[in-house]
C-alpha cells in the first residue's frame, strides 16, 4: 500500500471516531504564539506561502500539543499541490485535537483538491447536517456530488450555498455549476445562472441563443407538417455552436450529433462535430468527421482550418500546413488562417523562421487593430529570440497600445525590454501585468530577474520565492529556485 493511501485509510478512520469530540488547544494561547500565527495569517492572505509556512512551523514548534498551525500548514500544502504534506499535516493535527469539524473540514478540503470527492461527500454530508448554515460546506457537497454524477445533489447542494453566505467567488462558481447543471434541458435556466456569474456569453449571444431555443421549440412542433429535418438540424448545429462558444464541449458535441441524425450530409456539423471531437484528443473521429465536411464541399475553407488545427494539434506539420494553405487560397485575408500557416513553418525537422515571420506579418497586415496578431508577431521577436531588441520592443509596444489592459501584452513588452538590456524599461510595464494578473507565476519569476538585473538582490528574492510558491511542482518554480543560488 502506497504512502498516500496510508493517509486516506487513517482519515477515514479518523473519521470513525466520535464526531462530537471536544477540540481543545486549536490554537496556542500564549501571546507570542499567538502574535506569529497572525503574522502567518496575514503572510498567507498576501500568497506569500513560503514565509507564511515558516511562521506556522515556528508555532507548532512553540506549541507542541496543538493542531491549528498544522491546519494552517495544510492549506498552503493544498495550494501547492504538495498532497503527501498535507496528509502529513493533516494527520498531526487529528493526532493533537482529535476529530472536530475544522479537522473534518481539513480533510474533505484535501480530498477534493486530490480529486478523491468519493471520500469527501460521506464527511460533508455530516458537516451540513451539524453546521447547516456554513454556505461553504454546501458549496464542496455541491462539487463531490457533480463529479461522482450524483446530478440531483448537486443541483440541490448548489441552491442551498447561494441562499447561505457565501464568498462572491463561491457565488460565481456555484452559479457555473448550476449553469452546466441546467444545459442538459434547460437552456434558459443555463443563461439566467450564467448571467448570474457575469461568466457567461454576452448579452448578444445570450439573446442568440435565448432565440434559437425558441426556434428550436417552434420547428420540432411543426414536425411532420411544413418544417423538414434540414431546418431542424440548421437550429441544432447553430445551438451546438453557441454552446462551443460557452466552452461546453460535451452538450455541443450532443447538438452536432443530433443535427447530422436529422441531416448526415451537412457538411456544417461534420466540421464542427470534427472540431469538438479535436479539442476532446478523440483523433481519429475528427479526422473522420472533417474529412467528411471537406467531401461534401470541397471549397468549405472553416472545414480545412479546423483539419490543420486537428494535424497541428497532432505534430503532424506537413499535413497541417497543406491543409491550412488551401485554406489561406480560399481565403487570403483571414488572419488566423495567416498566423496557422506561420505557426507551422516554426515546428518540424527544419524550422523556417523567416517564412514564418512573413506569414505572421501577413496575420497583422490583415488585422491591423486587433491586439491578438500584433502579440503573436511579438511573441515570435521575443520567445523565440529572434529580435527582441528592435523589432521585438516596436511590435509589444503597438499590441501594448491596442489593449493595454491586456496582462499579456504588458507583460510580453516588459520582457522584449528585458532581453533588449533595458531592465529600467521593464519594470513599469511589469509591474502593471502583474496588477492584471496577481497570481501568474511567470510574472513573479520575471520580477525576480528584473529587479536582479537592476541589483536588487533582496527584491529579487523575494518575487522568486513567490513564483516558487505559485508553482511549486513546475518549470516556473524549478527556474526559480535556480535563479535564488547567487
């Protein structure tokens, strides 16, 4: 039996113990003890994991017999993806104080970050029948419920949090939950959730999709009488689109379906029945249905685009770059189509960066105020090292421009200035992509070698230590710890 498992069985053991055990000595009592969890406390809300860990650390040292530093502990573990640490932390603190509802709560909250919400659903089952007024606990219940497919729980769990007091955070997620929930047959009960959490399509596309519903409802009550299968399976694979732009994979691909059981050679389904099955890694029924498409109309450019997409997506480069070129000679203003073929001239055996360079200017020729091709063409300069110093700052600067609440576009500039020499020039636009974006990990990193560069060596540090903390187990962090050794 591996260590992890180890670590359930005794929770769930734990768990057998008398709930309504007294949980005394959570927290130390003296002041000095006291005073460093709060210093930890106020460390933590500031995501400052590492010093905040210490200062926990310091308190269980202090007080040996008590649990709540190791609490503590555990919730920067569960942060960090450090699952066997937390476990670890988790069990001191049952050994200390027993089994209690902030233990229980501990637990459960462990569980669902390691994906095991079979585990957690007996716990919070007991939690919202002794604290019943805990929005929080109704929120997890609603969570383990959904993933296990216990449907009518969730739905259940999910409206008793949004009548308890619950973060706005928990609000907007509850609400996209009950959003998903409400997609299986209830559209417009989808769209108010959605609207809710101020997550959802625009009000454009809600009304779109508000009238395709509609549409939908008036053909299949004429079945039989003046409406044919084709006009059903149009407002289907419309539907299905709208869904793919909600993000829904699954009730899109259910749309596309239903439309070609109305009408199999619609060549519209195909190709985005093909795209979702893409997005899925389900490749061969892609290439099948995108295939497909293109048999049915051999001049249906979206059909070529998505099949580059899908041999991109598999490393398969040539093909994708015949595809997407036939694609760009139907269509030769398309910008995405443009920045495809580029993107494809930068993989495989030989990389082709100056036809690639060509191809990503024609993307920006074509779309000259939109942000996204200029960031691309940017992205080219300065990841790639091709010209960060030139034309790598010129083209961040026009995209910074065009979108300057754009995290990215600020953060891209910053660091075209960086590799130019220029740290005193990055640091602004820097520091404003991490006000954007407070929590990116890479932002924190390249703090760090700003200000290292500029011979703040503590500054440095300390934005190293947090891109290590927001990324603990990857690349971001393991660069920054290589960055901290002098």
């Amino acid at each position: 039996m591996d260590q992890r498992r180890i670590y359930r069985s005794a929770w769930i053991g734990a768990l057998l113990l008398v709930i309504a055990s007294l949980f005394v000595g959570l927290y130390p009592a003296d002041r000095e003890s006291v005073a460093i969890i709060q210093r930890g406390d106020r460390l933590l809300a500031e995501h400052r994991y590492g010093e905040a860990l210490q200062a926990y650390q310091t308190a269980a040292q202090r007080c040996l017999g008590c649990p709540g530093p190791h609490l503590r502990q555990l919730e920067i573990y569960v942060a960090q993806q450090r699952y066997d640490e937390a476990w670890r932390a988790y069990l001191a603190a049952i050994r200390l104080g027993g089994v209690s509802d902030e233990t229980t709560a501990a637990g459960v909250r462990l569980a669902l970050a390691e994906q095991s919400e079979s585990l957690a659903i007996g716990p919070l089952q007991d939690l919202v029948r002794r604290r019943p007024g805990q929005g929080e606990f109704w929120v997890w219940l609603g969570q383990a419920s959904m993933a296990t497919g216990q449907v009518v729980e969730a739905q259940r769990a999910f409206e008793m949090a949004l009548g308890k007091d619950i973060s706005p955070s928990e609000q907007q997620a509850v609400h996209d939950h009950l959003a998903v929930l409400c997609m299986d047959g209830d559209i417009p009960c989808a769209l108010q959730h959605w609207t809710a959490a101020e997550t959802g399509p625009d009000a454009v596309l809600s009304e779109h999709v508000t009238r395709l519903v509609a549409a939908l409802d008036a053909v299949v009550g004429l079945e039989g009488q003046t409406s044919g299968n084709d006009e059903r399976a149009l407002v289907r694979a419309k539907l299905g689109e709208a869904l793919l732009r909600y993000g829904n994979l699954a009730l899109a691909q259910e749309q596309f379906e239903q439309a070609l059981e109305l009408e199999p050679a619609y060549a519209d389904a195909h190709a985005y029945l093909g795209y979702v099955f893409s997005l899925l890694g389900e490749n061969g029924q892609a290439t099948e249905h995108l295939e497909q498409a293109i048999a049915l109309q051999p001049t249906y450019t979206l059909a070529r685009y998505f099949l580059g997409m899908h041999y991109a997506r598999m490393g398969w480069w040539v093909s994708a770059q015949e595809s997407l070129l036939r694609a760009y000679d139907l269509d030769p203003t398309n910008p995405a189509i443009c920045a495809a073929v580029a993107d494809t001239f930068l993989h495989g055996d030989e990389p082709a960066y100056a036809v690639a360079e060509r191809w990503f200017h024609a993307a920006v020729d074509n779309a000259p105020a939109d942000a996204r091709f200029h960031l691309l063409l940017a992205h080219f300069y300065v990841d790639g090292m091709v010209d960060p110093s030139v034309r790598g700052v010129a083209v961040a600067q026009v995209a910074m421009d065009l979108a300057p609440d754009s995290s990215e576009a600020q953060e891209t500039l910053a660091w075209a200035h960086y590799l130019a020499g220029q740290p005193e020039l990055a640091l602004e636009p820097l520091l404003r992509a991490h006000e954007l974006s407070p929590d990116e990990p890479r932002i924190f990193y390249r703090l760090g070698e700003v200000y290292r560069a500029l011979g703040d060596w503590d500054q440095s540090q300390q934005y190293y230590q947090a891109a290590i903390d927001r990324d603990w187990h990857g690349p971001i962090g393991a660069r920054a710890r290589q960055s901290m050794i002098p």
